[in-house]
C-alpha cells in the first residue's frame, strides 16, 4: 500500500517515485518498479489520448498569429528524434510533457512506448539507487 503514491507521483514528476520511495522506507525494487509503472502509465494513456486531447483542448489555447517553431528545437528533433526525447524526459521533462511532445511530433505510437520504457527502466534504476545509497548523506543536508 506504501508503493502506492510512489506509482502516483511518478505519473506526474519521475523523480518524486524515487525520493518519495526512500522517505517512507520501501525496499529498492519495490521502488523501481512502482516508478516505471507509474511514467509507463502517463506515457500509454497520452500516447493513446494525446491526439485527442491536442485535437479537443488545446485547439481551444491556439493562438492567433502562431510563433514559427524554434529552429534549434527543429534541429534537435531532427538529429535525436523520439529517442532522445524518451533519453530525456525521465531526467529533463515530465512523463506528461515528454509523451506530449512525442507524440506532437508524428513519432508512431509503438516506438514512443519502447523508447520511454527503456528510458524509464534505465533512469529509475540509476536515479533509485543513487537516492538509496547516498541519499544519507546527501539528502538531510539538501532538506535543511
């Protein structure tokens, strides 16, 4: 029951999963799955959803003179593609704002998933137990 709002809190903010897991004492594996089920969650359901959801409600914020895209995020997608932003979204992005920008991009649905479950799995695993086994002396003195 614990493992719960670790699940919760990694839908929206991976790192909370983590942090939160080692607050309250759960075991380290229980942690990281808890963490790659709570991203890989977000991530199926805007994957599937995202569409929609750009479609139906953001269609209500466009605005009137839209901003040319950015050209150096241009050329950043255009080098890395969805495997970079499956690379940083665990660290850099929300689990929310990554899929979203996923799937904005026309990137096909099954490689959005493949890739940020292998990044969810490969960052949790660092980013739990780094928490872990230095989160003694690192962590108390970053709370003070």
């Amino acid at each position: 029951m614990k493992a719960i709002p670790a699940y919760l809190l990694s839908t929206l903010k991976f790192i909370a999963g983590p942090l939160y897991g080692w607050g309250v004492g759960l075991k380290l594996i229980t942690t990281i799955l808890a963490t790659v089920l709570g991203m890989m969650t977000s991530v199926i359901a805007f994957t599937f959803f995202g569409d929609w959801l750009k479609s139906k409600v953001l269609s209500q914020f466009k605005r009137k003179n839209p901003k040319p895209p950015n050209p150096k995020l241009a050329a950043m997608w255009k080098k890395y593609g969805v495997e970079g932003i499956a690379f940083l979204t665990p660290i850099l992005l929300t689990p929310i704002g990554g899929t979203l920008l996923a799937v904005s991009s026309g990137a096909p649905k099954d490689k959005i998933i493949f890739y940020m479950f292998v990044s969810a799995s490969v960052w949790t695993v660092i980013i739990t137990s780094t928490i872990y086994f230095f989160g003694k002396e690192v962590l108390p003195e970053v709370i003070k």
